[in-house]
C-alpha cells in the first residue's frame, strides 16, 4: 500500500493542504494515518476520494453535499460530468487509480477502449500526456513503488510505439532533432511523446533513448549534426547535476540548441548556459515543435 503526504494530495487534486486539512476537521470522508513523529500520511483509499471529491467540487458540488453521499453516489455524479475538462480528469484520475492498485486490466481496456473511440491520436494528447504529468508528480516524492511504475509504463510505452510508427505527416520540416535520456534516467513516456509530436510534425527525429552515456551521445551529435538536442527529465538519481550537464552538453556542441522539458526544468538553476531552453509545460512543447 502507498503512503501520500498531504502535499502530494494537494500536487494530485489540486485542492490546496490548507483545505484538506479543513476537510478533515469539518467532513467524516478523510481520516489520514500518522507516522511515530506525528505526520499526516494518507492511503490508496484516501487518495481516491480526495480525487473524486475534487472533481465534484470543481464542477459545482458543494463539499457539505458531497460528504453526505454513498461512494457509488459519487460514482454516478462524477460519471455524469459531461464537460469535456471533466471527463479528461475523471479518465485521467482513474488511470491513476488502477495503477495505484494494479488492476492492469482495467488500466488498459481504459486506453484500448478510448483507442478504438477516438484514435490512438487523441488519447496520447487528451490521456496519457496529462496522466504522464501527474505520476511524474509521484516519482519525484517517491511514492510509486517500483512494479506499479514498470507495469504501466511498458503497458503506455507499447500504446505510444504504436501511435509513432502509425503517424503520418503530410508536411516536412527541414530539421533535424537528436532525442535522448542522459545517464541514469530510464523514465522514457515523455520523450516518446516528444517523438510523436515531432514526427507528427515531419521533423526528422534520431532517437536514442533512456540512460544514455554521454560520449555515445557526443559522437552521435557530432556525427549526425542535429538542428536541436531534446531531453525529457523526470526523476534521475541524486547526485545529477543539472547545470553541470547542461554546460558540459553545450560545451561539447556548441552549435547545437539545447531543448529541455519535464519535471525538473521546474527547480531553480542560478544560471542557464548559452543555447538552452526549457520547457516547462506541454503548452511551451506544443508552441516550440509547432514554430519548427
């Protein structure tokens, strides 16, 4: 069983820890755990109400009137949301939950049965993206065990491998673009994204992949001379350093611009080098590949 703060609560549902914490003292639905030095921790259980009455409230529901409902009632309530925001949240936030239980079949008739509804086009950018942003959330606090990790990424993985060799762009864009992880980060879902998008696009795309060494990357680079370097940075071991990968990337290509997306672009760096820009939302991907 997983244990959440009360932060990864708030970075999940979006309601705020002050809330939550408000929500406990005046509503039955959450009862959190402590630990030995008196820290709130919250199960699976816990985390999946706080979702689904976050959805409800968002759209309308009074917290008073949710407290008072059954679980299949709010099940029915939330399955009715008919906004095209909600159902993307409510899709996404079940995602979650199967992963968290591991109920794999569900998790993928989810994709398959969205698939065969709108393409695997769609579901990339309406499910597994927005999904992708909220477990990327969870592997920075590490609070994903390992086997639910591995088992719905290669189940997203094999979903995104299909919707790349199955893309066909009616443009071409005289660019080329060398995709990879730098050593030491296997979380590969965004990059495939990227990939996608790119090749949606009709750039030129040299993937290389998870946890790349860098002199396989430095030759490659000089090889190949790409327009543009593109990594995707999740959750990578401690002792990395950002900057310092950044500077010796840019000081080996100088030529070559710099292009960083992911979780990490969000923590704070004195001072970027020449040729690098971050991405730090889907919105900022979209705009840099569509100004290609």
């Amino acid at each position: 069983m997983n244990a959440f703060t009360i932060k990864d609560l708030e970075n999940l549902s979006g309601i705020k820890a002050h809330t939550i914490r408000i929500w406990e003292q005046r509503y039955s639905f959450l009862r959190p755990q402590r630990t030995t030095t008196n820290i709130r921790y919250y199960t699976n259980e816990e985390l999946k109400i706080v979702l689904n009455i976050a959805l409800l409230n968002k759209y309308g529901y009074k917290i008073s009137h949710i407290d008072k409902m059954s679980a299949e009632e709010v099940r029915e309530k939330i399955v009715s949301l008919s906004h095209a925001e909600a159902l993307q949240e409510r899709l996404v936030n079940d995602l979650l939950q199967y992963m968290i239980d591991l109920d794999l079949e569900k998790f993928e008739d989810l994709l398959d049965n969205y698939i065969q509804a709108k393409g695997i086009d769609k579901v990339i950018s309406f499910l597994i993206f927005p999904f992708l942003d909220k477990i990327g959330i969870l592997w920075q606090a590490s609070q994903l065990h390992p086997a639910q990790e591995h088992i719905v990424t290669n189940i997203i993985r094999q979903k995104l491998i299909v919707g790349i060799e199955c893309v066909v762009s009616h443009i071409a864009v005289n660019k080329k673009v060398i995709l990879f992880l730098p050593e030491g980060e296997y979380h590969e879902l965004g990059l495939l994204y990227t990939y996608y998008l790119l090749k949606s696009r009709g750039v030129q795309v040299i993937y290389l992949g998870a946890n790349v060494p860098f002199h396989d990357l430095e030759f490659i680079t000089s090889y190949k001379q790409p327009d543009y370097l593109y990594t995707h940075l999740t959750c990578i071991a401690g002792n990395f350093n950002f900057e310092k990968f950044l500077s010796k990337i840019h000081q080996h290509a100088p030529q070559v611009q710099i292009i960083v997306s992911g979780q990490l672009t969000n923590c704070n760096m004195k001072k970027l080098p020449a040729g690098v820009l971050l991405k730090r939302s889907l919105s900022e991907v979209l705009e840099f590949i569509a100004a290609l």
